[in-house]
C-alpha cells in the first residue's frame, strides 16, 4: 500500500514536471519578424502593424521585433498598437536604435508597452506629455498649473471689482473649464502610461512623469531606472542578449532561441511608404503652400485649369498628413490671412501696408503650424524663411502680371476693333485696322471720312461718324 502511494506520487511529480516542460518549451521553430518605424507615428504605421503581426502570426513566428526611431505622433493611433502589441500571441521586442535614435512621445507607450524594452547606447526616451491638435498642451504641470490658477482667479476679481465683473468673471470659468478639461486628459494619459509599465514590471512612477513632466531619460539611465531591459549596441549582440531569455505572456511562457535564427524583414508597401513621408512636417508645409498657389493662380485665371486640379490635389493631400500631426488651427487661420492680405494688396492699393501686415501674418502662422516642443514635428526655419520670400515674389510678380495682363484691351482680333477708328474707303468700305469692313451708319458717310467702331454685328460694322 505504502509503495503503491509512493509510485502514485512520483507519477504525479513526473506528469507535473512534464506539464510545466511542455509549457516552457521553446518556440523555435519560426523565424523573427522584423519591423521598421521610422517617423512619425500615425494610422499608417498602425496598420503597417497590424499587418505584419498578422502575418508573423501565421507563420507561426518565434517573436517580433520593432526597431523604432520616433519623434512621437497620434495618441490615437498609438493606443491601437499598443492594444496589437498586448494581444498578439507571440512575443514583442522593442529596440531603440540605431544610435541617436529616440522614442520620443508615442515611443514612449509603444516601449514600454513590449514584452522586452530594448535601446542602443546614445539613444533616449521620454517627453510624452499629450499635445492636442488644435493648439494648446492639454495640461500643465501642477506647479505651472497651480499659477496659472492663481493668476487666473486674482486677474477675474480685478476685473469684478474694475468692472463690475460679469464678463471677467465669464472668461475666468471659461478659463478654469478649460484648465480642468487638460488636466482630466493628462491624468487619463499619466494611468494609461502607469498601467503599461506596471503590468509589464517597469517602472510606473517615471513612466507617470514623463507624462506629467515631460521626463526623459538616456538608454543607461533607462537602463539604471528600471524603464527598459537591455541595452545592446547592435542586433546581434540584442538577438545573443535575448537568446534563452524566458518570456511570460498571456499566461503562457516562451523561452527564446535566437541562435541562428531567420529573420524575416516586413518592409512597408510602396504606398504606404508615400503616406508615411506625407506626415512630416516640410512636406505637408509644402503641399499646403502649393494648394494655395495653385488656387490663386486659377482664381486669378479663371477656368478650370491646371491650377485648380494642382491645387485640390495638394491641398487634399496636405490636409491628410495635418490630421497626423498636432496642427495648431491658430497658425493655420493666420497663414490664410497672411495670403488674403498679399493678394488684397493687388486690388486695394495700401502703399505696402497690406503686404507688410501679410508676410508678418504668414510668417507667425508658419512658425505656429504644428504645436510641439519637438524641432521635428515643426517646420523648419529655413523652409519658412524660403517660403514667405518666394510666396511674396509669386503674388508680388507672377499673379500681379497676369492681372495687368487681363486688364490690356485687347490688340487683334474683333474684340480689337470696339472703339478703333478708321477712315471711309471708295465704295463705302471701312478701313480700320489693316482691313475693309462693310458698315452702317445713322449718318450718310462719303469718302474720307473719319468713323469709330461702336459694335460688331456678324460681319459688319457698326459706326459713328467723327466730326473734324
């Protein structure tokens, strides 16, 4: 009886252990999908994701890995790979690099989101305080807030005492609404980020903070502070750092074997590669820009034209990649403005005043375009400074010529001949503009006689005769 239950036991133990072996068992047999994100983050890499881990999932593959470089993006579309990168069935790699890389704002979620976090040395995390598209930093932090408040509230009882009060008072709640509304988007952000880390066991408090305070941190301090997992200079000393590297899962477990292993590259589609370059910022400046010249010109030549269909297209295409970045709606209200006036100047003369009122205009809506800390989500300054010279130049000369132009009588043909003078021939022909005309006139006309051209009927003229 004893060595029955001893037999028993050792049964269990050994089905026990196999169980557990069969669950941690390798996943070796597929190879490593490899993913590029490069730029700006957007409804285009978000389906270039969705994708690729499709695929990998079908070919059964060992894990994916996502070399990431980026200055940030949608908070939207970032939301929806974080959500692809948690329920995929396979594990997710995420590596900063190459060297001088960053994930930025958006990164930021994306990394710590991943089941392993990995960076290159000279790389750096952090800034992913929310921007809103429209303008403004949808929240503060609570020090600057705290002042602001303050600032707030003794500015809306001056202006009671003042005057009386209402309409500061008014501004003041306007104020306050709008402050509490940016701080419900930043603390809803700051949970998502803590959540990210803590289910992934990083760590929750700098992950707050770089919400919160826009905190960044190098790959060894991220390292050091327990933000990522490796630090490799390469991939192939990561793929050496993740080999036999155990990986728990939507209560599974993998244990990867990345000796010598295929690695499969999901490269963006054409397509989506012109999309993707659509969503910097030089580029939509320069399709808007081009948008606004093609109209003008039409508008200025009407008929519908090359620069019309120019125009839609770019402006199409400019407004596609406007709704991926954080556009301020301020800098774009004053671009138009700062184009109207130019234009304004060709019809209402102002001696330069509308023209110089207009290229300050453009300029600070070019400068005010995209609200972001980050160089690469604005606009160059070079472009700008390229921009206002050869939008002035093309308003200034190109439109201004083709106006005068439209404004010139007519030298040839029978518009030509309204209002021309010409002389009675023999046979009662008109001479006028090198040829004989038949005319008709109130008054009886004889041989030399001075006439003008009032109207053109058919093939006839019609005249006045000129007194001497």
């Amino acid at each position: 009886m004893r060595l029955s239950k001893g037999i028993l036991s050792l049964l269990l133990i050994v089905m026990g252990a196999g169980l557990l072996a069969e669950e941690k068992a390798p996943v070796s047999a597929g190879p490593l999908y490899r993913f590029l994100v490069k730029g700006t983050i957007g409804p285009v890499v978000k389906d270039y994701l969705r994708d690729g881990f499709e695929k990998a999932k079908q070919a059964s593959a060992i894990a994916v890995l996502i070399q990431l470089d980026t200055p940030g993006g949608l908070l939207d579309a970032t939301r929806e790979i974080v959500q692809d990168i948690l329920n995929v069935p396979i594990p997710v790699i995420v590596y900063v690099s190459p060297r001088g890389a960053r994930a930025a704002s958006a990164g930021v979620f994306i990394t710590i989101s991943a089941d392993v976090a990995a960076m290159a040395p000279q790389t750096h995390l952090g800034a992913a305080h929310p921007v809103s598209i429209g303008g403004g930093m949808p929240g503060m932090p609570r020090k600057d807030k705290e002042k602001e408040g303050q600032g707030n509230e003794e500015k809306g009882r001056q202006g009671d005492k003042e005057k009386g009060g209402q309409g500061e008072t008014e501004k003041g709640e306007k104020r306050k609404s709008s402050s509490v509304m940016e701080e419900k988007a930043v603390s809803d952000t700051a949970a998502y980020a803590r959540t990210l880390a803590s289910s992934k066991g990083r760590n929750a408090d700098w992950a707050e903070r770089a919400v919160r305070e826009s905190d960044s941190l190098t790959s060894e301090e991220a390292l050091k502070n327990n933000v990522i997992d490796l630090v490799a200079k390469d991939e192939k000393e990561l793929l050496t750092l993740l080999n036999g590297r155990e990986i728990k899962k939507n209560d599974r477990t993998f244990i990867l074997q990345t000796d010598n292993i295929e690695i499969v590259n999901v490269d963006m589609s054409l397509v989506r590669k012109w999309l993707h370059v659509l969503a910097h910022p030089n580029v939509a400046y320069i399709l808007l820009m081009l948008g606004f010249y093609g109209l003008i010109y039409e508008f200025s030549s009407p008929g519908v034209g090359l620069g019309a269909v120019a125009g839609v297209i770019c402006l199409l295409l400019a407004f596609f990649a406007l709704q991926i970045l954080p556009l301020n709606y301020t800098g774009l209200a004053l671009l138009v403005v700062g184009i109207t006036l130019i234009v304004s100047d060709l019809f209402v003369p102002s001696g330069g005043i509308l023209t110089l009122g207009g290229i300050a205009s453009f300029a600070a809506g070019s400068l005010m375009l995209f609200d972001a800390s980050d160089a690469n989500l604005r606009v160059s300054l070079e472009l700008i400074i390229g921009t206002v010279a050869a939008t002035v130049a093309f308003v200034l000369f190109v439109v201004k010529k083709i106006i005068q132009s439209r404004k010139i009588k007519p030298l040839s043909g029978t518009d030509g001949l309204t209002g021309e003078t010409g002389e009675v021939r023999e046979g009662g022909l008109i001479y006028v503009h090198g040829e004989y005309w038949t005319a008709e006139c109130a008054e009886p006309l004889a041989p030399g006689d001075k006439v003008q051209v009032k109207q053109i009927k058919g093939n006839r003229l019609l005249v006045d005769k000129l007194s001497v």
